[in-house]
C-alpha cells in the first residue's frame, strides 16, 4: 500500500515522503481499516515537527482522524492507532473506540466531525456550559475547530460573534452563520466586540489560538464569563493575570479533549451520539473545503500549518489526478 512517512522531524512539506510499504499489522483489541477519508489536523503538522504532546517513534505515518471501512463494510469514524496513521490506504485503530460514520455526512464530512466537533461541544456544554441566549465569541472562526465551535454555538441557541483574520475567511464565518463577524486584519478585536454587545462582553469565548488573541478574549470577557482555551495555533502559549480574572469575576476553563478518552470515554459516546443527531437534522455540517488525493497529502498538511486554509481539508485516498469530489 502507499502511505506517507515521516522519517525525521520538520516541516510536513519537507519531511513527509510518500511511500510503498507493508500493510500494518492489527495488533490485539485492533482492527485493520481502509482509509476513506483522512482528515486533516493541526496536530498532524505538530507531530511532524516533534512539537506535540505525543510523538510516535520514527518513522510515522501521521493522521490522527478518518472515516474508514471495517472487513466487513462497515462504515466508522476512528483515531488511528500511531505510528500507522491516516495518511495511508489502510491504518489499524482500537476497536473499543470505532464510533458509526452519521448517514447523514458523506465521508469527507465524517472524517471531519470527531476530532474538532467533539473537541468543540467538550469546549462549550462540558466546561463552558453555554446557555440558549448567551453570546459566544470564536477566534479563528473560519477554521477547523473555530467553525464547528460556530455551528455548535448556533445549534445552542447563542449568539456568535466570529474573529477571522481576512476578507475571504470573514466571509467564510459569515457564511456558517456568525451573527457578528471581525476582520481582525482590518477591525479593533477589543472595540467591536464591546460595540456588538453594548459593552458587556461575551459570556464564553472559544481560543484555540493563544497569543494574542487571548489578551484580548480577557479584555472582552464578560461579568461571570468563561474563557475555554483549547489550543495555541499562534505558537504562543499565553501567562494570564490571575488578578485580571479575580478582579473581573471570570474563569479560565482548559480542554485536553483526548483526556476523555482514558478519563470518561461514555462522555465521548455520548457526544457523538449527539453530534449524529445535530447533523442527521443539518444543525451542524462540517466545512470541508478541499479534497485532496493521497499524492497531495504532504503539500496540504503544510497548508493547514501555515494557517491559509479555511475549514477542513481532507485526503481521500481513491481520490485521482486531483479532482474534486
């Protein structure tokens, strides 16, 4: 089979190396799976860089998320099982964790529903508890985990207000229903947020950048709000003034959602449980905005590092000579 390898550490588009090798070997309580669809994470490019919290031995195949087929046809959502990740026609992953792909999403849009979706309800229902009629404010809402953080927050019942850095992602946000949408290129983040809530400030705000946007998520936080932090893409892990939070009576809420897995994994059942339901009614439809073939793999995890993509993009395996499907 062919799968994409990583045999030293760097950037994905200079250390990933399509080749033909074996099929994995399931080992116990794992099961061998064709890869429909691999979804594309930015952790994917962190691992390539040696800079995430997990690090498979070298050589890896990364992909951390897809849509694949059982022996017996099946159709599942998984975590690959590293090092034999996603980036490959077959990789092998824990029975005990295959989740059923929704009917309702075709397999681009399942190999995208778990990570981001999940890491998104986690972030709003479970730590931030986000209430019908509360004003959610997402960083990078025109992104993977920022857009499904929207579309959850729309199916709550709240009012979103979304940050994108550029027109093309401002109208991207705009399109997957924020009521509010911030060019951070071209607006004062600090400013429009107080102007769209008359000064009060968001009750939750969805960070999956850090840096930057965090001191202004603290600037902009409301009386009682909540601050859920659940990654950096900025590069910079923010210090936040504990005075700043106690002065202003709000809490700075963390999310390691892979935690739950190990820690509470009914919670990530149910969740999926939910997340099929929200997209068996179109409540929520994840933002796939390219489909790339295998060949095109290295090339779009490097995108998606630099941070020019909007969405999720997907490798599909089947895919050939780049064509949309």
């Amino acid at each position: 089979m062919q799968a994409w390898q990583v045999h030293e550490l760097g950037e994905p588009g200079e250390v990933m190396r399509l080749a033909d090798v074996g099929r994995p070997a399931p080992g116990e309580g794992q099961v061998l799976l064709r890869v429909r669809a691999a979804n594309i994470n930015f952790p994917d490019a962190l691992m390539c860089r040696g800079q995430y919290q997990v690090r498979p031995p070298l050589p890896f195949t990364p992909g951390v998320e897809i849509c694949g087929e059982t022996e017996d046809g099946r159709r599942v959502i998984a975590n690959p099982a590293l090092p034999y990740g996603g980036f490959a026609e077959y990789a092998v992953a824990d029975a005990a964790a295959l989740l059923p792909a929704p009917d309702a999403l075709d397999d681009a849009e399942a190999a995208a529903l778990h990570i981001g979706y999940q890491t998104a309800w986690f972030a709003l229902h479970r730590r931030a508890r986000l209430e019908a009629g509360e004003t959610l404010l997402v960083h990078a809402a025109a992104g993977g985990v920022g857009s499904a953080a929207v579309q959850l927050g729309k199916a709550a019942g709240a009012t979103v207000i979304g940050v994108a850095g550029g027109a093309d992602k401002a109208a991207v946000a705009r399109d997957l229903g924020c009521d509010v949408v911030i060019d951070r290129r071209e607006q004062d983040v600090v400013a429009a947020v107080k102007e769209a809530t008359g000064g009060r400030g968001a009750d939750v705000v969805f960070d999956p950048v850090g840096g930057e946007a965090y001191t202004q998520s603290a600037k902009t936080v409301a009386f009682e709000g909540r601050i859920v932090i659940v990654g950096f893409a900025s590069g910079t892990i923010p210090s936040p003034g504990l005075n700043h939070a106690l002065i202003k009576n709000y809490a700075i809420l963390g999310l390691h959602w892979g935690l739950y897995n190990t820690k509470n994994p009914k919670l990530v059942q149910h969740c999926h449980e939910q997340l099929t339901e929200l997209a068996a009614r179109g409540a929520i439809k994840p933002l796939v905005s390219e489909r790339v073939p295998l060949a095109g793999a290295a090339d779009a995890v490097q995108r998606v590092a630099d941070g020019v993509t909007t969405g999720r993009v997907t490798v599909l395996p089947s895919l050939e000579n780049g064509a949309a499907a």
